[in-house]
C-alpha cells in the first residue's frame, strides 16, 4: 500500500513550528510566565503573526504592499528581540553591581558592533536617504538584516555568559530565564552559521549549467530546513522547561503564604479573659 502525502517538507515544517509556537504561548499564559517574560512572550506571539503573515495574508496583497507589511512587522520583532536580551539579562544578572552591568553591556555591545560593522555590506548614503518607495524598502530590508545579526550576537553573548556566571548572579541552571537564553543562543548560533555558510557557497560557487543551479537550491533549502528543525527543537526545550516550576518556587511560595496567613492568624485569636482577682492583677 502506497501512501501519497501532497505536503512538502517546507508545508509539514510550517504547520509544526506554528503548532509549537500555540503551545508554548499556552504554556507562558497558563503556567503564569508571560508576567514575568512579558517582552519574551510578545516575541513568540509576534513570530506567530509572521508566520500567519507570511503564509495566509501576503499572497492576497500586491507584491510592494505585502513586501512593506512584513518589513514592517520584521522591524518591530528586531526591537521587541533586543527588548527580550534585556529582559533576560536583567532577571539572570540581578545579582550584579552596577559597575558589573557596565563591563559586560560594553564588552557585549563591542562584540556586536564589531561583527555588525564587518559582516556584510553596508548600503552607500544617497541609497539610504533617498525618499522613492524603492529606497524605503531597501532601508527596511537593512534595518531587519543588520538588526537580526546585532540582536543574534548579543544573544549568543548572553547565552555564553549566563552559563558561566548565571549561577553566582541569580540565573542558576534550572532557572527559566538561564534556559530561555540557552534556547535563544542555540537558535541564533544556529541562524547566523546557517547564514554565513549561505554567504559562502554563494561566493565560491560558479553556475554553469541549470542542474548546477537546482542543486544549489536544494541544498540550500536542506540547510534552512534543517535550521527549522533544531528551532523546533529549542522550542519543545522551552515548553518542557518552563511547564515545570524552577528549584525553589513552592517553597517561595509556601513561605508567603505563611507570611500572610501570619497575620490572619493573630487576627483569628481569641484575646484571653483578663482575671478578676485583684492580687493576680497586681
């Protein structure tokens, strides 16, 4: 028997990652994470909309107007992205002095700015302030491209110190924030080595025939497939970890019950008969 399935991989991967993407917000709103991610749980629900975007609403627009709405959506994910690093940074380092947030914002942003600055080329000056609606669309193209490798960097750098240091700051292995960082360094390393391979065969790769081309193509949709998967991968990573509670949350929790029932307590108690003896009163 001969099953005929008319999905392609790109189809099935599509569907999954959004499947993923309603569970883990399922799980942030249910397990009460999204109050303390807020700009996390945002940057899932807006990978969501991009995903409904890109698949259901572009195809029913022109291609200049669908082109404008997705750049646009991908500038905000680029800021509500950098918002989320700081989120993340704030609630592992919370620990730390000041002096030890200023060492390690500037030596993260240096390492950002650097490989911003030479991966890739930049645009020349009229081409970004020119005002035709070409113009504005490659500077929104930059604006996704340059921010994504700047938030990608400062996300790896994140995750790389949050394993070494959480621990000692308040971001200990099993606590959410060192895990979402985890995840997010995985998928960013990954994002950027899927890139910079793309950027390598690209260059060193001379087209003669139109086999040469189709197996170029193929291989690179191997590659972002394969990308899809361990992002796929990172998110039942997120969902599995941030369902269960972190080491120490139900004591935490038991000890401000007790602080409240405390007072509840006191309030509940019978004050005692005062004596009528006279000498015991004296």
């Amino acid at each position: 028997m001969h099953f005929n399935f008319d999905f392609s991989a790109s189809q099935i991967l599509w569907t999954l990652t959004f499947a993923a993407l309603l569970v883990l917000l399922v799980v942030l709103l249910g397990r009460d994470r999204a109050r303390r991610f807020p700009w996390f749980t945002a940057s899932i629900a807006m990978m969501g909309l991009l995903l409904l975007t890109t698949e259901l609403m572009l195809p029913k627009f022109s291609r200049i107007t669908g082109t404008l709405i997705f750049l646009a959506l991908s500038d905000l994910d680029v800021l509500i992205v950098l918002m989320v690093v700081v989120e993340l940074a704030r609630r592992a380092f919370r620990g730390v002095g000041q002096l030890g947030w200023m060492i390690g914002t500037l030596a993260l942003l240096c390492v950002a700015a650097a490989v911003l600055a030479f991966w890739g080329p930049w645009p020349s000056w009229s081409t970004v302030t020119a005002t035709s609606e070409l113009a504005t669309i490659r500077l929104m193209d930059m604006i996704v491209d340059k921010g994504n490798l700047f938030t990608g960097v400062l996300t790896i750098g994140l995750g790389v110190l949050v394993t070494l240091f959480g621990r000692r700051y308040g971001g200990g292995w099993h606590s959410h924030a060192q895990r979402i960082a985890i995840g997010l360094s995985t998928a960013s390393l990954a994002q950027l080595t899927l890139r910079g391979t793309l950027q390598a065969i690209g260059m060193h790769t001379h087209i003669q025939t139109q086999a040469d081309y189709e197996r170029l193509v193929g291989l690179r949709d191997k590659l972002i497939h394969a990308n899809n998967v361990l992002y796929l991968c990172v998110m039942a990573w997120w969902i599995a970890c941030l369902w269960v509670d972190e080491p120490g949350a139900a004591s935490v929790a038991e000890g401000e019950a007790d602080s409240l029932g405390a007072p509840e307590a006191v309030a509940n108690e019978e004050p005692k008969a005062e004596s009528s003896d006279p000498d015991a009163q004296n």
